[in-house]
C-alpha cells in the first residue's frame, strides 16, 4: 500500500471530507477521491461507505487507519534519523591503518571518537599505498604511508588528507661508528649494510630515493616489514635500518638523523570522494588530523 495513500486515509479520519482533505494536502478533491479508490483495491476490501453526500470509514477503514497511525509514526522516526545522521556525528567508521600507524593512531582515535559518539572499528593491513583504492570497498578510511617524494595522483574518485610528514633516521646500535654523529650525510652510508623491507613498501621506496640521489643501491641483507623485527636486527648488528622518527623503539639503539636530504613517509587518510560528508567520516578525519598535530608536536 502507497504511504501518500494511507496519509490521505488518515487524513480523511480526522477531517471527515474529501474537501477537507483536498484542501489539507493542496490536491483537487477528484484526485483525492481517485486516490482513496486506488487504496481500497490495494486493500482488496472495502474502505469506505456513503453517508448522505460524503462518505465515512467502515470497520476495515478505522483498522487501517490504526495501522496507517503505526506507519506514519515510524516513517517520521526514520526520517528524524536520518537527519540527525546528516547533521550529527554517529555510527560506525571503519579503518584500516598500516601497521606503526595504527600503533600510533588507533588507539586514541578509537577514544577521542568514541567520545563524540563515534565507534571507530579499526585494523592494521600491511599493503602498500597503492593497495588503497581497492581497500576502500571495506573500508570508510584508509589511512596510508609513501615516500614524500611521491607525488602520483589518487585520482578524481578518492580524496586525501594529509596528517602527517615524519622524517627518517637511521637506526644504529649504540656502538656503531656513526651512533655518536649528531647527523650523517648519504655519502656516509655507502657500503653499508641494511635491514630493508618487501618491495613496494614505504621503506623500500625511501631506499629507491637514496638510490636516485647518491647513484649506488643501498646493500640490503634483510627484508623484513615489521619495525620492531627490524630492531632486533639492527641490534644483534646485522644490518641498520631506516625508521619513522615517531616510532616508539623498544631496545636501546641510536636514531641518527639525515643531515644533507630529507628523506621522510609522509601518512594520508583516503577516502571516497565525497565520503567526507558524512558526519562520522568528517569527525574522524579532524580526529585523526589533531592526533597526528599532538605527536608532531611532543617529538620536537
């Protein structure tokens, strides 16, 4: 049964004449009565009766007028929030970080939105970048790191918000000839060994950068995508390793920064187009952009 129809049904109920209704809903009463005919056959019973020159509800008509109360009521419910979903932040938004950034992220995120409202779902995914676009089928927000010297593109259909821009310093154990240099130049790290990580990583373009600049591949001996494995190379002396100057170390090495190139990831939160208008969406995005503020800020 059409929801205008059984508006007009209810209409009828409380106003008593098909003019009264007509005049209510700014319809001719010939429409009106057309279309309360339409609603008795969709019924398959009948509605209405004639009384004197109008007409009134039979038993089955006052029935479906309860039941178009229940109808309206909920529709009402529905579209109040639906608008309290456009003007307000609420729900759920689901995230997918690489993995040092969700270890740097997720966690006050989930609070500081929650806080608002906001459950934030999140999981760490180590892809690359690229991978983005199609992991935004599954998720809301795809929070992603690439070598700053990475200017492609993500194309008119997604949106990028930049949080952050981390420099890279190598990672020394504290005996290391260079651990006690305040800063090291490229030329300096020639014939090293390296503990790097799977191609298309953002590391491993950082290292394709180096390359560029100095005109000889770094030597790397080991891949391996988690930082805190990478530690324990550095420290058992295998090779150093480039790190996120924000990543938390859990053993006792030496950062050492890079003085004549700035090498550095910079951490995008993509997005569909548009998806930003969605108030959770929205407030997720401030969120993550003041949590990326609040780190910058305390490491420097």
């Amino acid at each position: 049964m059409d929801v205008h129809r059984l508006r007009m049904l209810r209409e009828l109920a409380d106003h008593g004449t098909v003019a009264a209704v007509a005049d209510v809903l700014s319809m001719t009463p010939s429409a009106v009565s057309q279309q309360l005919k339409t609603l008795q056959r969709e019924a398959g019973v009948t509605l209405l009766e004639p009384a004197g020159r109008r007409v009134r509800l039979t038993d089955a008509g006052r029935v479906l007028v309860g039941h178009a109360d229940h109808v309206l009521a909920a529709l009402e419910r529905a579209h109040a929030d639906m608008d309290s979903y456009r003007s307000t932040p609420r729900g759920q938004v689901t995230v997918s970080f690489f993995p040092s950034g969700a270890a740097m992220l997720l966690a006050p995120l989930i609070g500081d939105a929650g806080a608002h409202g906001v459950e934030v779902l999140g999981r760490d995914i180590d892809v690359p970048a690229a991978h983005a676009p199609q992991q935004l089928t599954e998720f809301d927000v795809v929070v992603v790191h690439r070598d700053d010297r990475d200017t492609s593109s993500w194309g008119p259909r997604f949106s990028s918000t930049v949080l952050l821009r981390e420099p890279l310093d190598v990672l020394l154990w504290p005996t290391h000839s260079l651990a006690t240099r305040p800063r090291v130049d490229l030329s300096e790290l020639a014939g090293q060994d390296w503990v790097g990580v799977a191609g298309g990583l953002m590391v491993d373009d950082a290292f394709k950068s180096m390359a560029t600049l100095t005109g000889s591949s770094p030597r790397i001996i080991q891949r391996v995508n988690d930082f805190r494995v990478a530690e324990e190379l550095v420290a058992a002396r295998i090779g150093i390793a480039l790190l996120p100057r924000y990543v938390t170390l859990a053993r006792d090495l030496v950062r050492v920064p890079i003085g004549d190139v700035r090498l550095a990831r910079r951490i995008e939160a993509v997005t569909r187009a548009g998806a930003e208008s969605r108030p959770a969406i929205a407030l997720v995005l401030a969120q993550l952009r003041a949590i990326a503020a609040g780190i910058v800020s305390t490491s420097e």
